[in-house]
C-alpha cells in the first residue's frame, strides 16, 4: 500500500512539473515605433513610441553622427 501511494504521488508531482514547464512563456517586448522625424541646420529629430510602456522617447543627432535619446514621457 505504501509503494502504491509512493508512485502515486510521484507520477502526481511529475505533472504538475510537466505542466508548470509547460506554461512558461518568453518575456517579447515590442519594438519602439517610429512616430516621426525633423531635421533643420545639420541637427536632425527622432521620436519614437513604446506601446508595452505607453512611452515616447526623442533621439537627437548632430555633428559628428553622435546619437542622443534623452527625453521621454508618459503617456496617460
């Protein structure tokens, strides 16, 4: 009766682990979308929108092609 109830809780615990493997998912993220551009005397714009973080984000590049993407805000 023991072994009966040993194998019985180990076939049990088997599935649950089969089933909990089973429900992982990998984090994927989206790619932040391009909202528009504006360039004017060399120093060029981008801004850009993040839909999982309802986010946008606004590049600056200028001489020399050094990129800079410090502004953002949140949407409501």
């Amino acid at each position: 009766m023991t072994r009966f109830v040993s194998l019985l809780t180990i076939a049990v615990l088997a599935g649950y682990a089969f089933h909990a493997l089973a429900q992982m998912r990998a984090d994927a993220r989206q790619v932040p979308g391009a909202i528009g551009t504006s360039s004017s005397n060399g120093i060029a714009f981008a801004w850009f929108y993040e839909p999982s973080d309802r986010t946008v984000y606004v590049c600056r590049t200028g001489p020399g092609d050094s990129v800079e993407c410090k502004g953002r805000a949140t949407l409501p």
